[in-house]
C-alpha cells in the first residue's frame, strides 16, 4: 500500500488549496478514504471521510462546509478541496485508509498566514 500526497502550500486567510493523494498497490475503488491532519502540539485529528458505494461523504464539524472530499477511481486518486481556510487550518495533512491496518502517506504541510 502506498500514499503519496500533494498540493500543499502557503495560502493566505480566505484562499484555497486541493490537496490530492495518489494511492497504489491495494483496491482503490472499494475502499474508504479519510484525511486527517496534525497541528503543532496536537493529536492528528479525522477531518473527513468517503465512502465506496454511494459515495457518502463525512465531515468533522470544524471543516464542515468549507472542505470537499472526492474521488477519482480510474485515477485511484482522492482529493481534498480546502476553501476558506483559516489560521487554525495550519497542519500537515495526511491520506489515509485502512486495509486490516492503518496505512497513511507522507503528509504535505499546509500554512494558513498573512
């Protein structure tokens, strides 16, 4: 299993960024994808999740409304768009699924500054 993410970046109070996350050597299209991200000082958090079938998609309250999680099957790439992000978006997002463990990328840092 491999993760590999990318798209982060410095972006001012209000911008936006689309992380993706291209995934290998596992089936991509039947598996639940999640991002999570690690501040400064703090646990890495759950921020979102989506589904195989239907494609349902979950949200932490703290991103609700301003992240979108997608996916590309013939791609076997996630993405996350991040809008209006703010200071406290400040973390290094990591991909992330579960395949009888915990597999997760590198993480790419993502900075929220002015």
């Amino acid at each position: 299993v491999q993760l590999v993410e990318s798209g982060g970046g410095s972006v001012q109070p209000g911008g936006s960024l689309n992380l993706s996350c291209a995934a290998s050597g596992f089936a991509f299209s039947v598996s639940v994808m999640n991002w999570y991200r690690q501040a400064p000082g703090k646990e890495r958090e759950w921020i979102a999740g989506l589904s195989t079938i239907g494609g349902s998609t979950y949200y932490a309250d703290s991103v609700k409304g301003r992240f979108t999680i997608s996916r590309d099957n013939a791609k076997n790439t996630v993405y996350l768009q991040m809008n209006s992000l703010k200071f406290e978006d400040t973390a290094v997002y990591y991909c992330n699924t579960h395949r009888g463990a915990n597999y997760w990328g590198q993480g790419t840092q993502v900075t929220v500054s002015s």
